[in-house]
C-alpha cells in the first residue's frame, strides 16, 4: 500500500469512530467560533480604545490562566469525570462570552479583560481534558492520524472564523454578532460532547484542599521521572523561549524592516496556513519513514533553521518560503507530541501530563514576549530572529539524546488502555 492510500486509510478510520467523529466535529464547529471572537475581540478594543497597550494586556491577561490554574486544573482533570468537565467547561464559556457585547464604551474595555481572564480560566480544564480522552477512544496506532487531523482542523477553522469575523464587525460596525455565534458554538460542542461514550476512570479520587495537593505534588513526581514528558516540556519550552519573540517582533519587522504594505499581512500569514494544513498530509509519509521522536528532532530543528532565514529575508516572497516551511513541519512536531504524551503517560495522569506541558510552553512563551522589545531595540529585530531561530535548533538538537529510546519500546504502555473501564453515556 502506498503512503498516500496509507494516510487516507487512516483518516478514514479515525473519522469512522463515531465517538472521536462527535469530538472532532464539535471542536470544528467551537473553533470557527473562537476564530470569530478573538478577532472581533481585537478589532473592538482598538476601535474603543486605539491603544496597542491595550491589545497587549488583553494577551497577558488571557495568559494569566495557565500559568496560575494550569497545574491544578490537570490534578483536577485525573480526579473528576472528563467528559462533565468538557460539557461544563463549553457552557460556562458560552455565557461568558455573551457577556462580552455588555462592552459598548471605551469606558467599558475593563469587562474585556475580566471576562477573557475568566473564559481562560475555565478553558484550561478543557484542554487537558480532552487531550487525555483521545487515547481512550482512539487505536493507539490512529492516534498520530487523529492529533493531526485535530491540529490541521484547528489551523483550517481559525482562520474560517477569522475572516468572517473581519466581515461581520464591518457589517455590524460592532463585535455582537460574533460573539453570540461562538456562544451557539461552545453550546453545540456541549451537544456532541454530552452524547460522547467515553471509557470511565475506574476510582475516581476524591477528597479536599489536602488531598489536592497530595495529588499536585504526586503527579509532578511522577510526571518530573518520566524522561519522555521531561524531554518533550524541555524541548517545547527551549523553543518557545525563541519563538515567542518572533510572535511579537513579526509585524514590526515586515512593516518597518521590509516596509511590506499592511493590507499584504495576510498573505505572509496564509503562506503559514498553507503549510500548516498540508503539514497534516505529511505526517503519514513521516511515520513510514521516522520514529516519533525523530519527527519532533528533525522538525523543530527544521522550525529553528525557517526563522533563523526569515532575519535575512529581503522580500516577501522569501518571507512567505520560510513561513511556508514553519507550518508544513509546525503539524506534524505538534501531532507527534501529543503522540507521544498520550501514549507514554498512565490514564491516571494524562490530565497533569497535559497541564503542565500547556504551563511550561505558556510560561516560556510569556517570558520571551516580554524580552521581545527589549532584544529587538538592543539588537535589531532580524538578530533576534537569527537567535530565536538558533535557540530553536538547539532544542530540536538537545532533545536527540532524550527522546532517543522512546520510539524503541513501542509496546511499554501497552497494559494502560487495555482495561478502560465500562463506558458511560
């Protein structure tokens, strides 16, 4: 069988799972809708208030969450019901960003702040959550094909919603409609979640403010000894330490350094999503031919050497290359890490597993955002993109020797799925 007629029999098989078929297909629809609001939320705050240090608390803010609730939210995550924790977390979401077209005033921008810190707040038990779910609904040999398909589909519905939401706020002169749109979709991937059969924790555990943080302090334990979680929060925090910089310093330096007309933005970002959506067709002929691990090395270490290029663009066509190739290899790194989290990590502690990794890349993210204007004024905006770049690699090279043996025990946690437990409904 060819690698092509390979990646379609897998996709056809994961999309064949009527359970990972529910959660797919609601996570679709709640991303456009996110895609609709996180930009309407932008273009609100800067026509209310035209202030760029408003759109950069706004980040913060909505960082805040993680690096405050994360770990907890994963020790919570391994002791309560997934599912219930997933419904929930759509329908508080969903009322909370109707909140937002409360906002009318630039005297009013301060409700912005308060809800999306709250709306982030209750998405950081989502993620885990869900991240943790997919391995017991999913063959572990379709895991690779079923983070792909998640990743390529949250690129592909980013963007629907971004562009409608650039349509709507210009037709209605204001961000409503696109904020009741993605409250309808959190409560439809409610819908399709609450009708998910998902395997039940067998033991659910219990108890108060002590016995949670037993439980945090366990699970760090056990998630800080296991060399495969080590290495892939190690290698994503190195790199995020220098792609972080990059995400702030990126406009500036089309704009200022190459003087890229602003209206041609959005081309350089859809050359990112191109590879990106294609990047989740490469993951098939990758895993005919790579380890897991190998395609978290190499394609890090391919990211690193893209925007390390990007400094020394001179046009925007070689812009657009480079951030082409970021995206085609960005897919399957991310697909393969998950991958490997899901399958190396006991059931009882995926959703700590998955919190802290989302904790470390935040926190990383965070502080190479904060030095971004600092570098760029002490070196020039394309040095610090040459040494985000260099960081980068030096990730992709430091996590060889660490993940090296991962790939060669494919059948080590064979025993943790093989009793899921009875399914709810």
């Amino acid at each position: 069988m060819t690698t092509d007629a390979q990646q379609n029999s897998s996709m056809r098989r994961v999309l064949a799972n009527p359970q990972f078929r529910l959660l797919w297909t609601g996570q679709a629809i709640s991303q456009i809708g996110d895609g609709l609001a996180n930009l309407a939320l932008l273009i609100m705050i800067n026509k209310l208030t035209g202030s760029t240090l408003a759109l950069g608390t706004l980040m913060v803010v909505v960082a805040i969450p993680q690096l405050i609730f994360g770990l907890t939210a994963g020790v919570f995550v391994d002791r309560w019901d997934r599912k219930k924790i997933m419904v929930i977390s759509d329908l508080l979401r969903g009322l909370i960003v109707l909140g937002l077209m409360l906002v009318r005033r630039p005297e009013d921008v301060w409700l912005f702040y308060i809800l999306g810190f709250f709306q982030a707040m209750v998405g950081v038990f989502f993620d885990p959550a869900k991240s943790a779910v997919v391995p017991l609904i999913v063959d572990k040999e379709l895991l690779l094909t079923a983070n792909s398909l998640s990743q390529t589909t949250r690129v592909v519905t980013s963007v629907i919603g971004s562009g409608l939401a650039g349509v709507l706020v210009g037709i209605t002169g204001n961000g409503n409609l696109a904020f009741s749109l993605d409250a309808a979709s959190f409560f439809i991937s409610a819908i399709f979640i609450f009708r998910m059969q998902i395997p039940a924790m067998a033991g659910l555990a219990s108890g108060g403010l002590r016995q949670t943080l037993e439980q945090l302090n366990d699970g760090l334990r056990y998630l800080f000894s296991h060399r495969p979680l080590v290495a892939v929060m190690t290698t994503f925090a190195v790199t995020m330490l220098g792609i972080g910089a990059v995400n702030v310093l990126f406009v500036p330096f089309l704009s200022n350094i190459l003087r890229i007309p602003t209206e041609a933005l959005g081309v350089v970002d859809a050359a990112q999503v191109v590879g990106m959506v294609l990047g989740g067709s490469l993951v098939a002929v990758l895993a005919a031919r790579l380890k897991t691990s190998q395609i978290i090395t190499f394609g890090i270490c391919l990211v690193g050497l893209m925007i390390a290029l990007i400094g020394f663009s001179t046009s925007i066509w070689m812009v657009m290359a480079s951030v082409f190739m970021v995206g085609l290899f960005l897919t399957p790194v991310q697909a393969s890490a998950s991958t490997i989290l899901q399958t190396s990590i006991t059931n009882e502690q995926r959703g700590r597993a998955g919190a802290a990794l989302n904790t470390v890349i935040t926190l990383a993210s965070v502080i190479s955002m904060a030095c971004a204007g600092i570098l760029g004024e002490w070196l020039g905006i394309r040095q610090v993109f040459f040494l985000s770049g260099s960081i980068a690699v030096a990730a992709g090279l430091f996590a060889i020797p660490m993940l090296k043996d991962q790939a060669s025990q494919p059948n080590k946690t064979k025993a943790i799925d093989e009793d899921p437990g009875q399914v709810i409904g």
